[in-house]
C-alpha cells in the first residue's frame, strides 16, 4: 500500500485505507474516498492531485492525498 500522492498520471487505484483525524477520514468519505473504490489519477504535481472518482473529477492536496492508502492495479503507460 502506498499512499494517493505518490500516483502518477494514468495510474488506475483501488483506496485500501483512510487515515486522519475523525473530522478529514469523515470528509473524504464524503467525497467518496472509501475502501474497495477504485479511481483514476488524471494528474499529479508535487502530490497534488486530479483524479477522477466515480466520474467526478476531484482535487486533492498532497496533505489529504498522503492520508489515502491505495494499491495500483495498473500502472501508468507513458
């Protein structure tokens, strides 16, 4: 498991984990970061990220994306 933010472009992920206090793990599920959901990394820079999750288009800082444990399940072809 490696956390969100060290994705790259392309790279198609399955969330393993939500860490952080109650307040950010409670906030990312809203957004839809739970486990067993798989999403895209549309774009990366520094950590911060645009991925697409459940066909919504989302921004994440490199903060809340180091709290989001992921699995890759295809890598990047570039």
């Amino acid at each position: 498991m490696l956390p969100l933010s060290f994705g790259t472009s392309g790279d198609q992920l399955m969330v393993r984990q939500v860490g952080g206090s109650d307040d950010v793990k409670q906030h990312l599920g809203d957004l839809g970061f739970v486990p067993g959901t798989v999403l895209h990394v549309i774009s990366s820079h520094n950590g911060d990220m645009i991925v697409d999750l459940k066909g919504t288009k989302l921004a994440i800082t490199r903060e809340m994306a180091s709290k989001i444990k992921t699995d890759k399940l295809r890598e990047s072809e570039s």
